[in-house]
C-alpha cells in the first residue's frame, strides 16, 4: 500500500491503534499533542538517537523489522547504561517514497518487539517525507532513583575495569555484510559490462542469454554459513538489561558505567576523561567469541584491534570498588568479565598487551562526523 493513501495521521493511527500502555508511570500515551508521564519518586533518564540511511545502516542488508528492533535497542541500552529502567519511548521517522507501508509496517513490528522485551510504552513520534532516504529518531524516557543512577564520571583509583558479553563480533558482521554486497555488486557490474558488449555486437541471442542469467542475479546468496552469531550480533543487538538485573541481585553498584556503541577504546576513554582517571587494561581479558577471531583471521585484520575499536557491541562497560572482585569472579560464567583496573590520571589509558608490552589507548571507534 502506498504511504500517501493513508496520509500522516492515517499512518500513525494504523501503526498504533494496538498499543497500550504497561507502566504505571504512562498516564497518557499517543493520541494527543503530548504523552503525559508521572514519576513521583524517581529521577527521570531522558535519551535520544538518530540512526541515518547511508550512516548508520544499509537496507541492502538489513531488513525494516531487524531496523525496527534494532533502532529501539540502542536507545534503551543507554538507559540500562545509567542503571536505570526504560519506561517509554517515542518515534520520528522521516520516510522516502519508495518504501511502502508494509515496510513501514515491518519496522514498527521489530520495535514493538523490543520494547515489549522490556516492558517500553511507544507514547508518541512524528512522521515526515524524506527525500534523502530514511531518518530515524528515537527518545528513550527511563527512571532510577538518585542513589542509583550511574554515571561515567564515578570511576576511582584501584576501580576494576569490567566489561560484560562479547567485543568485535559485531564488527566483523559488518566486514562480512560488506563483502558480500561487495561481491553482489561486483558480479552485477560485470554482467551489465556483457550486455553492453552484446548489445553493440548486435548479438541479440547473446543478449537474450544474458538477460536470464542476469536475472539469476536476483537470487544471489551470501555467504554466511558458520558466521551467524557475527550477523546477529551486528543486525539484531541485545540491550544488556539482564546484566543491570544481575548486578542488582548480588549488590554490586557501579561506579561508572556506558554502553559500548563506539568501541571499547572510545569508551574507556570517555570515563577516564571524566572521572579524570587512568586505566590500565590486559589484551589476554577482553573477551572475544571464537566466530569473531576465525572472521579477523580470514580478513587478515588484528582481532584485539577490531574488539577494542569496531563498536555496535551495545555490551556495558563499567567500573567496580575492588571489593566486588570476589563477587564479580562469581559471576564470570554469566558473561561479566574483568579486564583491567583504574589507576591516577597521569598515568594515563593504556593497554598491556600479551607479551606484556604498553599501548597508549587512542579513539579509533566510530565517528559518523569524522571525515
């Protein structure tokens, strides 16, 4: 169905007449000029992403309901990363025209997922015409109480440096995804290179073979086999929530935390910088998942490099008193892993490599401005 035949609020009114809201806090969600909220005992954790067509994800590869999920996941993961609670979330998108409504459709499938998966009320949004493809904007509403709330400026000497899950797989599902349009591409570029010749050559039964092998290019399969965690991972993030939950359950309270969306150098920096703070953290402890180095070994890049600066983990980076030491042990086998400790700022952010050698950490993540 095409998006002009149900017009803006028509668009909005079918991609939301189902929700309801779940939270005590949603006294009004969609339906007027403003979704009214009430949070009388808490801190309210206001976030807001944009993801970009062309920037921040290619619908060559990815698909409008992995968009839809993952779009929403990056936002409330920056909730979970000040140790709150997602609550609600609102939704701006910025359509061009030759997405359909089923795609649009799709989208708010995947979305709804994962707001469901943590109990997020949708309250509100925005739609618009684009006509540089497609922009989305999402607002993730959270609460904590005060004494709660962590930031990334906590951080103290002799603070364990802790991070949770996996790093650099999502990297290398990129890798793997551009490759293999690569690949796509390439093949389609030569095939229209033939036809060209044939059509000059007047050789139309040439031309007319190489027009249904150039359909057969239509049913082009990637090669992903063995490699679907790296895919998941890059295509389908899991805000770490579980993990927030966790550390609740052993009494273990951050002292500075973040999501880790530009890279693990990038991150670590960022609470050095503001916790005003070293680091020093052992390559032989981040931990990467065996789909992640066989993908490094075949690219013939560092593994160690793609873990620390690839991004797009959304895992949590955070620092622990090393008191917790015995409890966060504990917890190894549930994905927590230590990985190095705070030292004083002069020192500054280094990385002790497996043979024991010193790296100063530099930002190498992602930067959408950078040129």
């Amino acid at each position: 169905m095409e998006i002009a035949k149900l017009g803006e609020f028509g668009l909005i009114d079918h991609l939301t007449k189902d929700i309801k809201p779940v939270n005590e806090s949603t006294l009004y969600g969609v339906g007027d000029d403003c979704a009214v909220l009430h949070y009388p005992e808490s801190e309210v954790l206001v976030t807001t992403d944009m993801l970009m067509e062309g920037i921040h994800f290619d619908l060559t590869y990815i698909t409008m309901q992995e968009l839809g999920y993952k779009a929403a996941m990056v936002n409330i993961s920056d909730i979970f990363a000040m140790n709150g609670t997602p609550r609600q979330m609102t939704v701006s998108l910025a359509i061009g025209k030759r997405l359909k409504v089923e795609d649009i459709e799709a989208f708010y499938d995947g979305l709804r997922k994962a707001c469901e998966k943590w109990s997020v009320d949708v309250v509100g949004g925005d739609t618009t015409a684009s006509y540089t493809g497609l922009a989305i904007s999402i607002t993730c509403i959270g609460e904590a109480k005060k004494e709660d709330i962590v930031y990334r400026n906590g951080a103290n000497e002799t603070d364990l440096v802790c991070v949770t899950g996996d790093l650099g797989a999502a990297y290398m599902g990129l890798q793997l995804l551009e490759r293999e349009k690569s690949v796509f591409y390439q093949q389609v570029d030569a095939m229209n290179k033939k036809l060209q010749e044939a059509h000059k050559a007047g050789n139309a039964k040439l031309v007319e073979h190489l027009q249904q092998e150039a359909r057969k290019l239509n049913d082009f399969q990637p090669d992903f086999a063995g490699k679907e965690y790296l895919l998941q991972r890059q295509l389908k993030p899991e805000a770490r929530g579980d993990v927030i939950n966790l550390l609740r359950e052993n009494n273990i309270h951050p002292t500075a935390m973040m999501d880790i969306s530009d890279g693990l150098s990038s991150e670590l920096l960022h609470i050095c910088k503001q916790s005003h703070c070293g680091c020093r953290v052992y390559e032989k402890n981040i931990p990467i998942d065996y789909q992640t180095a066989v993908m490094a070994e075949e690219l013939n890049m560092n593994v160690t490099t793609c873990a620390m600066n690839g991004g797009d983990d959304y895992e949590l980076l955070f620092t622990c008193p090393i008191g917790d030491h015995d409890k966060l042990d504990a917890l190894e086998s549930k994905g927590i892993k230590q990985i190095g400790y705070i030292t004083k700022e002069e020192l500054g952010a280094r990385l002790i490599s497996r043979d024991n050698k010193e790296f100063d950490i530099t930002a190498q993540g992602w930067n959408a401005l950078k040129e």
